[in-house]
C-alpha cells in the first residue's frame, strides 16, 4: 500500500466546512495541534500487527 501524504491543516479546514462548524482563528493552531497528536496515535495502533484468526470481541471488560 502506498503511503499518502495527509495534510492535518487541510483537514481541519475541510471538516469545519463539512460540519459547518466554525473554528475561531485563536483556536485553530490548537485544533490542527490536537489532530496532530491523534495522528500520530492512530499510526501506531494501525502499525500494530494482528493475527488473521483474531476476532472482535462483543463486550470489553478491561
């Protein structure tokens, strides 16, 4: 699979548009700062490799 480049900004920017939801030019270095920083979790959990055999499981008990 090919790795594509994935403009936080630009995703900001549209979602807010999508969502039409309004994001005050004060916040939005921090929201594009947030969304960075999920991110960079989501590349590591989605880099964590599983079995085939795995299955969800129907109820979380931690």
């Amino acid at each position: 699979m090919e790795s594509q480049s994935f403009d936080v900004g630009e995703y900001v920017e549209q979602m807010s548009l999508l969502l039409d939801l309004e994001i005050k030019d004060e916040y939005r270095d921090g929201v594009v700062a947030n969304f960075e920083r999920i991110k960079a979790i989501a590349q590591l959990v989605n880099s964590f490799p599983l079995p085939e055999e795995i299955e969800a499981a129907p109820i979380f008990e931690p």
